[in-house]
C-alpha cells in the first residue's frame, strides 16, 4: 500500500486485559493527530472494560482496576474517537493488535470501522533489516542511532 506523505495520521497506543480481541477489551487509549508533518492533538484516556483486570496486566501495564473503575467506557467514547480517527492512516506499533482490537470495540457499540493502517513494525523490518528486534524501543534507538549519525556527518561537512 502507499501513502501520501502528506496524509493526515493517527498515531494509536492501547492498553487491554489480554491479547484476544474477541473477549478482552481496551483499557487504556493515546492518540496523537498529525497534519503536514506537525502534531495537531495529543488525546488519552482510561477506559472501563466492563472486566476484571487480570494481575499479570496489571503488573505489565501499571493499570489497576481502581483506576478504570470511573473511566468511561469505551461505547461512551466510540463517538468521539471514531471522529479523531476519520479520514486518517491508522498509525501503530504491531497495529494488527490496536487495530483489530478497535475494530472489534467499535463493532460492539455499533460502529463499524476500517482505516488505512501503517504498521511500524513492518516499516521497521524494512528500514532496519539489520536490527536483530523490532520492538518500539530497538525502533527507536535504531532510528535515533542513524539520525545521530546523521546529524554528526552534516555537522563535519565544510561549508
């Protein structure tokens, strides 16, 4: 699939009980809109699955079930969250997991969603097929490693 460098995006992160989007659900959900290459709105919130939080993703997350107690829940935010993602390339880290788990939250509230999606997993493995793991953080210094080295080269070069 390709993309126009200028389309809008948005960035996703989310936090859920388990890994199986058909009976776990969303605990936690980060968005970050960006247009023209600049970021236009940073948005979060906890979310009430409705679910006991598992101990293992408690401890994984830091999310405890107190804290989503008076969250929202998520067919309380479907409205507004379907209207940040509209029109805009689904950007994630392994985003067939954040995807599919929306997809399946936004079925439930009787919304139906699809997005084109940009994994940056599978961008990673493209631009950094020497990196033994490409999980966020080997991403990030691999892409902070080539842009410090860059920069230093820039810096040398005689003007």
């Amino acid at each position: 699939m390709t993309y126009d460098l200028e389309s809008p995006l948005a960035v996703v992160d989310l936090e859920t009980t388990g890994s199986q989007p058909a009976w776990d659900r969303i605990t936690e959900i980060g968005v970050i809109e960006v247009d023209g290459f600049e970021v236009s709105s940073e948005w979060s919130t906890l979310v009430n699955p409705g679910a006991a939080i598992p101990a293992p993703i408690q401890a994984l997350t830091g999310i405890t079930c107190e804290m989503v107690a008076r969250a929202p829940s998520f067919a309380e935010l479907a409205a507004g969250l379907y209207e940040r993602l509209a029109g805009r390339v689904f950007v994630a880290h392994n985003a067939r997991f954040d995807y599919g788990f929306l997809k399946h939250e936004f079925a439930r509230a009787d919304r139906s969603f699809a997005a084109r999606v940009l994994c940056t997993v599978k961008l990673s493995r493209r631009l950094f097929p020497d990196v033994e793991g490409h999980h966020l953080d080997a991403t990030v210094l691999s892409t902070q490693s080539r842009i410090s080295r860059h920069r230093h080269r820039r810096d040398r070069q005689c003007t």
